[in-house]
C-alpha cells in the first residue's frame, strides 16, 4: 500500500466516524466559519478549564471540543482531526499546532518536519490544490477565534 493510499484512508475514516462531532452545550468560546467558495461550514465550540500547577504551570487547556457542519470530506476530516489532535492540550500547545498545520499548508513544512500533527498530516497533499486549502483550514482557523475568543474572556470551565 503506498502512503497516498493510506492517507486516503485515513480521511476517510474520520469523514465517516468523526471524532468530537458535536458542539458542546456548556461552552466558553465558539466560532462558525464558511468556505463561500465552496459552501463547507463549521460550527465548533470549546470548553476551557485550568491546567494541573503540577503539570501544565496553571496554563489554560482545552478540556473538551466539538463542532457540526456540513460540507467536503477534507473540510470534515479536518475538523475531525483537528479537535481529536487539541482536546485536553494547553493553549500554547494548541497554537503551536494550529501554527505547524498552517505551514504543512503553506507548503512550508513536510509531514516529516511535523510529526506532532498526528492524523492531520495525511492533508498534506490538499496543499496542491489551492482551493481545497481553505477547506482543510477551515476548523482550524475556527479553533483559532475560539482560543482568540477564551483568552479575550479570561474564561476558564
């Protein structure tokens, strides 16, 4: 099997069994993004809560994620992906990864150079169609206002 078949499958999978679908009822931030180019939207919210002293230096983590929508199979498996990958990290965490998944569009880095991307480096090749980019981009950058949205706030679950 060669590695563009695998990634195929990969999002596939979470274009068929999503993770995280769902928005949350009890939420501090929520964003809702549409591809007027191609009419994909996402609906995500986020729940925060503060981080273990111990562990995370009392930094604001993602205590659970969700999103609905409607639209291609790379703007859902992003989706997907995206809230699987983030759930339970801290902010800094979630936005170093939002930062690497951008250059992995970009073109700017290799899935190689980002491995902490986890299932979401088999869009890599998404990035040879422009159009397609925004799709992929899409949760992502809705995950992006609601960390913009949970810091402006202050709020924690």
């Amino acid at each position: 099997m060669q590695l563009d078949d695998l990634y195929q499958e990969v999002i596939l999978d979470h274009y068929k069994r999503p993770r995280c679908q769902g928005c949350l009822t009890a939420s501090n931030a929520q964003a809702l993004l549409f591809n007027p180019l191609c009419g994909d939207q996402i609906q995500l919210t986020i729940a925060t809560s503060s981080g273990d002293p111990a562990d995370m230096a009392g930094m604001t983590q993602l205590a659970n994620i969700g999103f609905s929508g409607h639209g291609c199979s790379i703007s859902q498996a992003s989706a997907s992906m995206m809230a699987e990958l983030c759930k339970g990290k801290s902010f800094p965490e979630v936005s170093k990864l939002i930062g690497e998944f951008r250059e992995l569009m970009r073109g700017e880095k290799t899935a190689e150079q980002v491995p902490d991307l986890g299932d979401a480096v088999a869009l890599e090749g998404v990035r040879k169609f422009s159009a397609r980019v925004k799709c992929a981009m899409l949760a992502w950058e809705a995950l992006e206002k609601c960390l913009e949205q949970a810091e402006a706030s202050g709020s924690k679950a």
